[in-house]
C-alpha cells in the first residue's frame, strides 16, 4: 500500500507526522486504526484535505513503513 517512491519521503510517528501536517508539508497520511483515540483525532484534525489512508493495526502499518516496531501514523512529504 505503500509505494516505493512512497517510502523515499516518508516520516513514521506522531510527532514527525504532526509536525509535517502543521508545517503543510503532508501529501498522504497513514492511520492505524487501532490507534488511540486521541492521536487519531489530533492527527484527522490538522489533515483536512489530505488524502488519509486507514491500516487495520499498528503492527501492519509498521510493517509497511519497513520498520521493526508497531507505528500508530505515517506521513509522505513533499519537498
């Protein structure tokens, strides 16, 4: 789900993604939808208009952003 050319420019986590979201810099976000609720709220706040992408579990979208740990959000920037 996540591309190649995808994963060039991707930050992984909630301060890294939030901080790509306030700065305007986002073009796509990944949610894990068993995240917490707070995080997930945050995050769909400040992503207005921007494409957002749900993931089943923390787990599988870690595993798609090729890190060896779960990861409730991920972001690909645009530069």
């Amino acid at each position: 789900m996540i591309s190649a050319s995808d994963k060039e420019h991707l930050v992984v986590g909630y301060k890294q993604v939030l901080k790509a979201l306030k700065n305007k810099t986002c073009s796509k976000l990944f949610i894990a939808l068993d995240c917490s609720p707070n995080i997930r709220d945050s995050l769909s706040a400040e992503a207005s208009g921007i494409e957002t992408v749900t993931v089943d579990t923390m787990h599988e979208l870690g595993s798609m952003c090729g890190i060896d740990v779960s990861s409730s959000c991920a972001a690909v920037i645009r530069l």
